[in-house]
C-alpha cells in the first residue's frame, strides 16, 4: 500500500511539472485510397489540407513528448468510372494522438492513433448521378499516423507525416443491397507546421 502511495505522489508530482503549450498547425499534402486492389487501381490522388489546434505535453528530464491534435480535413481524390472521373471532396474531423520521441535536440519521430468522423462526402455529377448515389460512407475512420520532424525553426515545428486509414471508407451499395464494400481506406502525405504560442 505504502508503495502504491509513493508511486501515486511522484506520477503527481511529475505531471505537476509537465510543459503544456498551445498551438495552430497547418498541413498540406496528397490524398488517395488505398487497398481493394481492383477498386484502388480506379483511384487517384487529390490535393489535401488540414487545419486546427495542437497541444504538446513534455514530461521533464523524458525526450517523450504527447502531442493531441484537433484538426479540420480537407480530402480530394478522383474516381475513373466506366471512363468518367469523378472528383471526390470529404470533409473530416481529425483527431490525432501523437506521442513524439526526440531522436537528436532538434529531430523527432512521431506515431499514434487518429480518430477521424466524416463530416462530409460529395463529388461532382457525371450522367446525374455522383459518387453519394452509389455508396454509403462510414461516418468514423481510425487511422495510424508516423512521421518525423524538426525543431530548428525557432516557434514552429515542421513535419511530414503519412496518415494510414484502418478501417473501411465505404460502408455499403446504394445500388446492390447487400453488396460487400470495397475495402478502402484513407491514405494522405502530408507536410505540416505547427506554430507554438
């Protein structure tokens, strides 16, 4: 018990000494789909931008950092259908949970979890019929996220980071009922800074 007390006072007095900061991230990159190989070859990629609010959580005397995000996800992406391309808008809620580990003083690696809603899903109209007439989407993804980056510039973190969708993008056919999904997932590349207040 005496030991379960010292343990509760130090992670007590460890956290009340953790740097919290605030800042705005800004990223910009690709986006795509990735994995039902037939469905995939049918994909292209598309311009990708996401906006919002981060936080960074250093521990003392630990070159771990905790880095929460909240972020506004633009995603495009094109279809070639039948011969007709569609292009594909979604809107998503990002929220990634990086834990960054300081390689050397001024590089860093980073990986976590990132949950995504889908706040949006359209594309344009070929024939009067658009991409949200043929599926239904999923209205939660979960995504891994890895990358690296650099502290150099003093204020700012700059990074580069691939985001790797877990779960399928497509929920079901409009069309067919009952007919399996594609498995596809979101894929974006993303280079980014982050401003700290």
């Amino acid at each position: 018990m005496f030991k379960k007390i010292i343990l509760a006072a130090v992670l007590a007095a460890t956290a009340s000494f953790a740097q919290v900061n605030f800042g705005a991230h800004l990223g910009l990159g690709l986006s795509t789909l990735w994995g039902d190989e037939v469905y995939s070859e049918d994909f292209g990629s598309g311009f990708s931008f996401q906006l919002g609010g981060a936080a960074k959580i250093t521990l003392p005397a630990m070159p771990i950092t905790l880095a929460p995000e909240i972020l506004v996800d633009m995603r495009n992406a094109s279809q070639d259908y039948n011969g007709h391309e569609f292009a594909i808008s979604e809107w998503a809620i990002d929220i990634p949970v990086l834990v960054r580990i300081s390689a050397m003083p001024i590089l860093f690696i980073e990986a976590g979890p990132q949950l995504s809603i889908n706040a949006s899903t359209s594309s344009d109209e070929i024939l009067n019929v658009s991409i949200e007439d043929v599926w239904d989407f999923n209205a939660v993804e979960f995504n891994v996220v890895v990358g690296a980056g650099t502290t150099a510039v003093p204020f700012v973190d700059i990074d580069f980071r691939v985001v790797v969708g877990l779960t399928n993008w497509i929920s079901e056919s409009k069309i067919i009922k009952g007919e399996d999904a594609p498995e596809l997932s979101n894929l974006q590349f993303l280079l980014g800074a982050t401003y700290w207040f």
